[in-house]
C-alpha cells in the first residue's frame, strides 16, 4: 500500500510535464530541473514549487524531492546537509561525497521508519540548483529520496537507484551523465586516461580514454536492464525501452565529446562536405566486429563500443545517433521486437527507405549490414513494427 508523503516532505500538489518531454519526464518550472522515472511510476503529490513526490504502479516504490532555499538552509556543505535529512528521517546509513557537474554532492543509504514500517533506500542530495531567473543568492539545494518497505528492496533496489539516476539539475545536465553514474565513476580510485589509436577514413585518431568512466557506463548500462527486464510482459514495455535507451544515451553523450571533436577534424581534413557526413560515417561504424556482450544486458554501451568498435545492431546504431547529433544532425534510433533488430533514421535528403515519426520522415541507416543509407531488407521494412526513439539533443 502506498504510504503518504513522509513528514518531512508534508504538503500537497503539482509539477508541470514540459513540452516535448518523455511520458516519464517531468520538469519544474520555478527550478528548472528535470527528472526522469521509472516507467509507470507517477505524480503521487507536493505543492508545485518545491515538494514533489512519486510512486510506482503498484504502491510500493515512493520518490521524493525537496527544495531548500540555499538562505534559508543552516547547513555548510553536502555531507552535513546528508546529516541533517538523515535526522529528520531518523535514518541509519552511509554517507559518501561526490561533486556532480560542478556541484557539491552526497549519496546516503537509507534504513527508517516510515509509518511505523521499517524502510530502506536512498538519498541523493545537491548543492547549488538555481531558481531560473533568477539571482546566485536565490540557489538553492535539493533532496532526493527514494525507499520502499525494507522486504521490497531485493526486488525495488535498482528503480530507486534508477530513479535518482534520472534526475538533471537544469536542461544542460539531460545530455551529461547521471548523478548517479557520475557518483559510480568517482566512486574508485581514479584511473589516468590512456591513449587510444582508432582507425577512421584511411586516418588514425588519438582518443585519451578514462578506464573509470567506461566502467560507470557499463555499471548503468546493467542496473537499467535489470530495471527494464521488469516490463517484459507489461503494456507499458514499449515505454520501458524508450526510457532505457534514454537514459544510456544520456549517459554517453558527452563522454563522445572528444570523438566527436575528433571525427569532425577529419571530415574537415578529408573535405568532407556536411551534407555528406551521415554517409561518410556510416561505413565507419558497419564496419565494427558484430558481438553480442556477455554481460547480463547483452548490450555494449556507446563510448565502450566506439573504443572497442564492437557491438551488435542497437549498440551501433545508438552510437551512431549520439555521433550525428554532435553533429547536428536530427538522428532517432529505432528498434524492433517483432524483427530482433535496430537501425537509426536520419532526416536529411536522399533515397530510399523512410521511416515516419513525429511529423517528419527519417531515411533509414543499416549499421550492421554493409549497405547505403536508405536501404533495408524487405523482411524488416515494415514500419508499423518499428519503435521510434528521439534524445534530449533535438
């Protein structure tokens, strides 16, 4: 059964879907940060300005957001504004630091009572979100719990994690890692990057890559499989895969910064014109070995298949997407239960195989078969067997 909103998070309410976000995305007006939840999960109460809270489908799960005006707050920094949510709630856990995306940060376990129910789950608490339009001295910081009934965690433990890990703190943070994931790669000793040569149009490309940043994507990549394998057989398992892609892809967007960087100074070298950089990266990416992962997600993340240039039909094509959106190209991913198989559309000029979606139609892009854009074999061209996938970037 769903229990209220905990006492510290008292009050009633609403926030605002923006749009042009996901079914799962919600956004604060006043705050500007976005969050994005677990399929299903849904606006359970607040006051529309700084209480928000969230549940599952079936009452067990709860996600909630506090904000505290940075003039009015009497803490100094993260961990002691984790000790003082820790006191409210009467909770026993650990506490350890981190900095996401410039700001002071903490990530706190939890094990309470709430409603005379022992509970456990998880904080995520950050310093520094701003009032949009508003002054520095209008920051403020913000806590984010997530917890269940102490004998659901075995089977709730990765949507809470994942739902802490879908919160941005403004519009810039929806294409940048998780808190969560970010968390997970400071989490170890850090590793110096190591350079790496990677062939590309007769070339070499010298790409410095971070051990601990390839072991935080795969991290996520696993934590969201287990929290997508739930929808299986749910009518909602559309969504679920929306949200899954959504959030790798969030995860490994800016970590493709430098190749991308990288590859557009060979376009440049090579004189390759722009209209023509989809069909001359294309091959690039076919050309990668076909594997399928070992890992429990059977699914190699983008940075990782990029360094590695492995990958199978999804991993490919995501990476594929990622890439053209550096470059400005509108680029979805789609992918196909029916067919077993994902591609990525392109809206650009040319011939062949279109797939529509959301008003425009995408020429298609094979990333395993050796073939041009717009072609697709027969056996998978029906397009009512496609799920269309757009990102934060367009």
């Amino acid at each position: 059964m769903r229990r209220g909103l905990h006492p510290w998070l008292a009050a009633a309410a609403i926030i605002l879907a923006a749009a042009g976000l996901s079914a799962e995305e919600f956004s604060s007006p006043t705050w500007g940060f976005y969050t994005d939840v677990p399929t299903g999960w849904v606006y359970t109460g607040g006051n529309g300005r700084d209480r928000f809270s969230f549940g599952d489908p079936d009452g067990k799960g709860t996600y909630q957001i506090a904000v505290y005006p940075r003039k009015a707050s009497t803490w100094k920094d993260s961990p002691s504004f984790a000790s003082e949510i820790a006191k409210r709630l009467s909770s026993r856990g650990q506490t350890e630091r981190f900095t996401y995306e410039g700001r002071d940060a903490a990530f706190m376990s939890l094990d309470f009572q709430a409603g005379g129910v022992r509970s456990r789950g998880f904080a995520l608490l950050i310093r520094g979100v701003k009032r949009l339009g508003s002054a520095a001295s209008d920051d403020a910081d913000v806590a984010l719990i997530t917890y269940c009934d102490a004998a659901d965690y075995d089977s709730l433990a990765a949507f809470l994690v994942s739902a802490l890990d879908g919160f941005s703190a403004d519009s810039g943070c929806r294409l940048k890692p998780g808190p969560i994931s970010q968390y997970d790669e400071q989490a170890v000793d850090p590793a110096a990057p190591k350079d790496l040569k990677l062939g590309f149009l007769g070339g070499t490309i010298t790409l410095p890559v971070s051990p601990n940043a390839l072991d935080s994507e795969q991290s996520q990549v696993e934590r969201e499989f287990k929290v997508l394998a739930a929808y299986k057989d749910d009518k909602d398992w559309k969504d679920a895969w929306k949200r899954y892609y959504r959030l790798i892809y969030r995860d490994g967007y800016s970590r493709l910064d430098r190749l991308a960087l990288l590859i557009a100074r060979e376009f440049d070298r090579k004189g390759v014109k722009r209209e023509d950089i989809p069909s001359a990266l294309l091959p690039w990416v076919q050309d990668f070995e076909y594997v399928r992962s070992l890992n429990t997600a059977d699914f190699v993340a983008p940075y990782d298949a990029a360094i590695q240039r492995k990958g199978d039909c999804d991993s490919r094509s995501l990476l594929y997407v990622i890439l053209l959106n550096h470059f400005n190209f509108d680029a979805v991913l789609l992918v196909s239960a029916e067919f077993s198989h994902a591609m990525a559309g392109v809206d650009m000029p040319g011939a062949g195989a279109r797939f529509p979606f959301q008003g425009k139609k995408y020429l298609v892009a094979e990333t395993t078969a050796k073939v041009g854009i717009g072609l697709i074999g027969e056996n998978v061209a029906d397009p009512a067997k496609w799920i269309g996938i757009d990102f934060p970037a367009f």
